[in-house]
C-alpha cells in the first residue's frame, strides 16, 4: 500500500500540471488590440470629418480641430415658430437616453473575469478534486476544470449585464427634456427646408442616411449631461440606425433668455442658443472613428427652450428612426424644384 500510494503523488501532481497548462492555454489568451483607422493629414487624426459646405451662407466656425461651426439664420423666424407650433400639438415625451457602447463594456467586464479570476476558480476546483478525493482521470479533471470556468464565464456575463441595466436606468435622470421625431404626418415646409439646406451644407450626405427631425423642449430647470453623440460600439449597437453618427446638427428654434447654452466643455466652448441659428459638429471623422473631443451638453435652461435635432449616419437607416418616404420624397421634389 505504501509504494501504491507513493506512486500515485507524482502522477497527480503530472495530471494537475497537465490540467493547468489546459486551461491557461485557452483561457490566459491575451486579448487582440483593437486596430485604428490609418492616420489621416491634418491637425489631429479625426479632424477627416465628412465633407462639409463652408462656403454655405451664414457659416463660420467656433472651433477647428475639432470643427464646431454655426450657420446663422440657418431657418428664418417663422419657420422656426412653425416647428415650435407643431412640438407644441404633439404628444412630446421624456426624450430616451440610449447607453451606448453597453456591448463593449458587457464584452470587456466578462473578458476580464474570464482571463483572470474564472481560471483560478476553475484550477482550485480540479485540485480539490484531485487533492481531496484522490481523483486520477484526466479526461474527468478536463470536464471538471471546462464545467466550472464554463459556468464562472456564464455568471460573470449575467452580472455584466445586470450592471448594464442599471447604468442605463441612472442615465435617464441625465436628460430632463421631453421629445417627438416628426414623422407619419404630411411634412411641414419648415421640416422640408431643413433637411433641403442640411443637405446644402453637406454634400456628400443622402436623405437615407438622416434620422428624422426630432423636436425638444427644455422646461425652466431642464438640461442634458455631458455625453457624446457617436457610438464606440456603433457597428454592433446601430447597425439598423444607420451605423455611426458622422455629423449632428442642431437647430435653435427660440431666443433663449437665461441659460440653455450648448457647452463643449473639452474645448471650452459655449454655443448661444439663438433662434433660427444651427450648430453643427461632427461626432466621429468620416470612417466613423469614435471622437472623445466631442463631448458636450446642454447647460440647465432658465426659461423654455426649443431646438431641433437631425443626426447624419454613415449608412442608409433600415429601421424606423430615419426620415420617412413622404418627407424624403418632399425633399428631393423641393431641391429638384431649386436646381
């Protein structure tokens, strides 16, 4: 018995290291960086922004490198109090805060768990067995080591996506103001100038590629935190969308006495909100590298504040978010009418 059991130390010990090597092999794998869009001339790397018309009446620029540009009297007055006219009969709602980016983070808080702690737990479990209940077999220690880091992965993805949805219920308190995208009805004129002279300043773009035109009011005490337009995770999350978010213009649709400037608070630059005036920036360069410059907000607004919204994708928008068949064709009609 005493040589039998002397025998059997060495072999476990061999069987343990052999079960080790089995699992850093496949779960201690070093993660892939993520490969960069090639760097581009010009002052920064992102500045390659889709092209834009700077010669458009009313333009200049607040900001280069990134480029933040205003186009004044980008709608005259009564195109603005006819969009504020129209937010004002419709059913607006609290505007929705989407958490973009969720599949990366559930993606990487799960590769982190499974590179490091779901491995140890898996070895702790084969040496208990081997250790504890003199257990010799390799192909069962095999199956013991896969089932318990199999199950450490599983749990460790539930729990990354339980912290999602949480994160994504705290983000709505982040945004205060009520919202409606203009589509289904006949468009309006207003609406139609709008997407006409967006597609003026941006030549490139397509009527496919626009979100409809979406209108938000800001109450006295409203505003929206900081956060970013694009998309890291924009291929996966938006791919119905449109992909990622290349441009955003924004349309201020009333005077605005106190408060409810648009900050840029990486480039310390504040945007009045002027009536009839547009913002345009440009969340992601033209290959839809994510851009962390463009951060911004919309600061706490003091008196009732309107503004429309139009955000250009990379790609055609298969879902419902993009503009609808009748505005679309409304569009083209007005621009065949002006050239």
């Amino acid at each position: 018995m005493g040589l039998v059991g002397q025998s059997l130390a060495p072999r476990r010990r061999a069987l343990v290291a052999a079960a080790v090597a089995l699992i850093t092999s496949t779960a201690l794998q070093p993660v892939a960086p993520q490969l960069r869009p090639p760097t581009r001339r010009g002052a920064h790397p992102l500045d390659g922004h889709v092209p834009l018309e700077d010669a458009y009446p009313g333009l200049r620029f607040l900001h280069r490198s990134p480029d933040v540009a205003v186009i004044d009297g980008f709608l005259s007055g009564a195109e603005c109090d006819a969009l504020v006219a129209i937010g004002r009969a419709k059913q607006l709602e609290r505007s929705p805060v989407a958490y973009a980016g969720w599949s990366d983070d559930v993606a990487e808080l799960t590769q982190t768990w499974a590179s490091g702690p779901a491995a140890w737990v898996a070895l702790a479990a084969i040496l208990a067995k081997a250790n504890l209940y003199g257990v010799t077999d390799r192909v069962d220690l095999a199956l013991t080591a896969a089932g318990v880091y199999a199950l450490n992965v599983v749990l460790a993805a539930a729990a990354a996506l339980a912290f999602a949805k949480r994160r994504e219920a705290g983000l709505s308190a982040l945004r205060t103001s009520k919202s409606v995208a203009l589509r289904g009805d006949k468009p309006a004129a207003a609406e139609v100038a709008t997407f006409s002279r967006l597609l003026d300043v941006l030549p490139s773009a397509a009527p496919e590629q626009m979100e409809a035109l979406t209108l938000i009011r800001y109450d006295d005490g409203d505003r929206l935190a900081p956060h970013y337009d694009a998309n890291r995770a924009a291929a996966a999350e938006d791919a119905t969308r449109g992909g990622q978010t290349l441009c955003t213009l924004l349309v201020y649709l009333n005077d605005v006495a106190a408060g409810g400037r648009t900050t840029f608070g990486k480039l310390g630059l504040h945007v009045e909100p002027k009536r009839g005036d547009a913002c345009v920036f440009f969340p992601a360069d033209a290959t839809g590298a994510f851009d962390d410059r463009l951060e911004h907000e919309g600061e706490t607004a003091r008196c009732e504040k309107w503004i429309g919204r139009v955000w250009v994708h990379a790609d055609p928008i298969l879902g419902p978010t993009g503009v609808d068949g009748p505005t679309r064709a409304a569009v083209l009609a007005a621009r065949a009418a002006k050239h």
